[in-house]
C-alpha cells in the first residue's frame, strides 16, 4: 500500500507539471506566432506560406489546400529550426537557436504519441519542469514577444515551492523503473505459478528466470516486485546502475529501513564486499517468525560490470542463505559467477513458447485499441485476428520487437508496406532501421556513427553539451541525431537536464556485431579509446 500511495503522490505531482507545461507551450506559441510570421514575410514577401509549407512538408501537421495553421508551437519551432540559417540568421543567436531545439525536445515529450502515460510523464519533474519554462521565457524575451512572458513567469513562480524537493533520480529511479516496465504488462501467469512453487517446495534458494533479449525477464520481475512489494534491485547499464556496489547498498538500505535494524548509516565497508549484506539477512531471520519469507529480486546480472570482483558471485550473493531467504533473479541464458549450496531453479523462458506466444498475442490485442493502430489494420484489408496471428509471427516472441514495430505502425513509418514486408524479428528491425536511417550509404554519416556507437559503449548517461565535447560537433547536429534515433535512446531527467544512453542491451549488441561494425567503418577498441581518453581529460567528470 505504501508503494502505491508514492506512485500516486509523485505521478499526481508530474501530471500536474505536465499540464503547467502544455500551458507554457500555449503562451510561447502565442508569443512566437507574429514573430515568425512577420520575419518571413521581411524574407520571402508573398511566397512565405510557400516557405512554410516546405518547412512542414516532413511532419505531421495540418496544411489543407492553401492555407497553413501555424498557430502551433511544433509547428512554429520547426519553421524556425528548417529556416535557421535562411530567414533566422542575425536575427536569432546560435544560443537562441539552441534554445528552439530544446523547445522542440520538449514540445516532443510533452505530447508524445508513441508513449505510453508513464513514460511521457516521468519527463516532468519540477527541476524540468522549471528549466523548460525557463528556456521559453528566454526564447519570449530574447524577441520582445508582446504576449506570452507574464503569463510564464507566473507558471514559474507556481513551481519554484517544489524545487526543495530532494531529485527524484537519486530518490525514485528503482520506482520508475518498475512503472516503466510495467506499463501494458500481460500474462506470464506461467512464469508466477513456477516462482510460487518454487517458493513453496524450497527452505530457501535461488530462483533465475533466463532469456533472449527483449523476450520480456524485466517486466516479469518489475511486476512480481509492483504485486508483491519485496525489496528489489534493477541492474541498468546504460544508467550506470550495475556495479557490485551500488547493488549492495542500494539492498542493505532497503532492509535496514524496513525491518528497523539498528545502523543509522550503513558501515564503511558495506559496500567492499558481501559480509555485511550477509550479516543483516542472518540478523532478519532470526528476528522473523518461523515460516515468514524473505525475497530479494535483482534484475539482469547480465548487465553488471563484475571485473573488480573476480572469482567471486555475481554482485557478493551469498553462497549460503539463511532458511526463509530467496533470491529472485533475471539474466540471459549465459555462464555467469555464481557458485552456492542453496539450491538453484533455472527458468529458462525460451523452453516456453506456447505460453509466451499466448500473451504475445494479447499484447498486441491490447495495443489494438490505440486510434492509429486500428486504423493500419483496418487500410490494410486485415481482420484483427489475422493481424494479431502474423505480427506475433513476426515477433518471434519477443516483446521489445513488439514495442519499436508498434511505435513504428502507430506515427506512419510503415504507411507504404504490407504487414508481409515488416521485419521478422528484432534483430531484422534493428537493421531495417539501420538502412533506412541512411548509416550503410556511400560517403558513411560518420557523425552519425560516431554518436551512437559513443552511447553505446558508455555505461551511463550523459547530456548533450557533453556529447558535443566529446564528437567536437555542431550542437545542433548532435540534437538532430539524438531526435532521428530517440526510439532507441533512453533520456533521463537529473536536476532538470536531459541526459542519453541507449535503451535496451539489444541494441549494443547489434553495434557489436561483426558485419555492422566493419560496415560502419568503425572499430570498438578505436571507439573505447576515445572514451578512455576522455575520461582521463575529465569530459565526463560529472556527479
């Protein structure tokens, strides 16, 4: 109950700064609307709507016959980032400029259409919140708009009471991450019934649910610790959250808090290795009355960093558990450091494929009462149960497929194609998407190549003014690229600034495959060594 009136609390409080924002882009459209037409006009004269259709000519927006609605704010940013070197120069500075991507950005999150409710309100807290309506401000006063600055100073003052309130990334990533992963969870009433089994017939053990990337180990955990409230650790390696460290006390924390044991800050060496850990899960026991379990969910060791304890378990887990202590794990099907004398259950989800084909299909039947996606069916000539049957085919089982193709479907991308010619499988997508954003053309996009094989090999997330130290390009071509790839990026908000990492392992994984490094013409250690030699120079010496 405790966990639900925080999720409530904290989601109350984004939707209520996702409102301020909606209401902020209202004013700076309604401060940018003469500016930009008056510019245009100075620029173009008669032909400025002709300029403005081509500025709108690769988005979705409203443009019937002759007449264009430009009352918008995408709208107007966009005309203003397409004509930024054209009717803009000398007018706008490069700061101005750069302050309209971030606009887009923002109008972006706020307004998402592939996102789910979470997903796009987890953006607005109140220290990103307040920026933005800062950086519109900035944006109103730097072209003396007669309209809009008043009234986002004001929207500013209402969230400034909120600032005081400790980052949510340090205080509430783990619960994030649980509603992230959760959102428009199905089924796997399978894999529940083994874990309870499990627990029922075992005294005490190990219990790892293994798989193939994107097959869904995440939100299988996310939702037994959303249902059941135990203590939980999610391993993340794009945010820098898989060290043996970090898990440890990140754990010790959590069960020092909820079962009242007397250490009002955790030792010195809590964290060099697992005796601590160990010596709380004794002193919990034995405090417990007999039958009561204790378990403890940790997600994908397969992304935890391991070198600086070699020859030791995974992440110090015990070798020996006390009676009533369980360990719920995920992990790929790979040899990891794990060597106990509890005993171990093994549940390999591939070994399933009934079960999981089952609620492949009503995912996707879930996802079919989304307006745009019904809609692709229907101009496809497809009756839902056929759609359903050939997209999970074409899945293979794999739920992270299932999220990008959806996306894809829902904003227009396979507009042109039959269901027959949608990629088969994850790894297909990742190379459809590969071509088809220009990375295997003749001269290569070097820049391009750079910057997201760069946050591929990162292991956290970093913002954009620290990308563009490290590429030594134009920050307005890094934002360029960080929007043509955000489906794979994952963005996180921490004191207010937007920060990037890639989203699922998956994806590295297809970077470091053989044929797409040598065909992006590039060489991992080469990249690596850059990162190292950063590094050394400070670049991403950040908190």
């Amino acid at each position: 109950m405790a966990n639900t009136n925080q999720h409530s609390t904290e989601k109350q409080l984004l939707v209520q700064n996702h409102a301020r924002m909606g209401q902020g882009l209202i004013y700076l459209a309604q401060g940018l609307l003469p500016f930009v037409k008056e510019t245009l006009q100075r620029r173009y004269g008669n032909n400025w709507e002709t300029v403005v259709k081509n500025c709108l000519a690769d988005k979705q927006f409203h443009i019937e016959g002759d007449q264009v609605n430009i009352e918008d704010c995408q709208a107007l940013l966009q005309i203003i980032i397409k004509q930024r070197d054209e009717a803009f120069y000398n007018i706008l500075s490069r700061n101005n400029i750069s302050l309209i991507f971030d606009l887009a950005d923002i109008r972006r999150k706020w307004a998402h259409p592939r996102l789910n409710d979470w997903i796009k309100l987890k953006y607005f807290t109140s220290q990103y919140t307040y920026r933005s309506l800062d950086k519109m401000l900035q944006v109103l006063e730097a072209i003396q708009a007669k309209n809009g600055i008043g009234e986002v100073k004001q929207l500013m003052a209402e969230v400034v009471p909120l600032l005081q309130e400790k980052p949510e990334y340090e205080n509430q990533l783990q619960s994030r991450l649980i509603q992230e992963k959760t959102e428009g969870f199905v089924g796997r009433k399978f894999v529940f019934d083994a874990i309870q089994t499990f627990l029922d017939h075992q005294p005490n053990g190990y219990f790892i649910i293994e798989g193939d990337p994107g097959i869904g180990k995440s939100a299988i955990l996310a939702k037994y610790v959303e249902e059941t409230g135990c203590v939980a650790h999610f391993n993340v390696r794009s945010l820098g959250v898989n060290r043996a460290e970090k898990f440890l006390e990140s754990i010790c924390t959590q069960l020092i808090s909820r079962y009242n044991l007397p250490y009002p800050n955790l030792p010195a060496d809590a964290r060099k290795d697992g005796q601590f850990f160990a010596k709380l899960l004794d002193e919990i026991v034995s405090k417990q009355k007999s039958g009561t379990k204790l378990i403890i969910a940790v997600d994908a060791l397969d992304e935890v960093d391991h070198s600086d304890h070699s020859g030791a378990n995974i992440l110090y887990l015990p070798i020996r558990l006390p009676k009533g202590v369980y360990f719920l794990l995920t992990q790929r099907p790979i040899s990891l450091p794990l060597t106990v004398t509890t005993p171990i259950h093994r549940f390999n989800l591939m070994q399933y494929q009934a079960e999981s084909l089952a609620d492949i299909k009503t995912y996707i039947w879930e996802a079919l009462k989304r307006p745009q996606l019904n809609a692709w069916v229907q101009n496809q000539g497809l009756t839902e149960e056929n759609f359903i049957t050939e997209l999970a085919d074409k899945s293979e089982n794999n739920f992270m497929y299932l999220r990008y193709i959806l996306a894809d479907i829902e904003i227009g991308k396979y507009q042109d194609l039959t269901i027959n010619q949608l990629p088969q499988g994850l790894q297909a997508y990742y190379e459809d998407h590969w071509r088809q954003m220009g990375m295997m053309t003749k001269p290569l996009p070097r820049t391009k190549i750079k910057i997201v094989y760069i946050l591929s090999e990162l292991r956290e997330t970093v913002s954009r003014d620290l990308i563009v130290d490290f590429v030594k390009e134009d920050a307005l071509t890094i934002q360029e690229v960080l929007e043509e790839w955000e489906q794979f990026f994952r963005e996180e908000v921490i004191g207010g600034e937007t920060r990037y990492g890639i989203y699922h392992q998956s994806f590295c994984d297809f970077l470091a495959r053989k044929d797409i490094v040598q065909a992006a013409g590039v060489t991992l250690s080469g990249i690596n060594a850059q990162i190292a030699d950063n590094l050394i120079g400070g670049i991403f010496g950040h908190g």
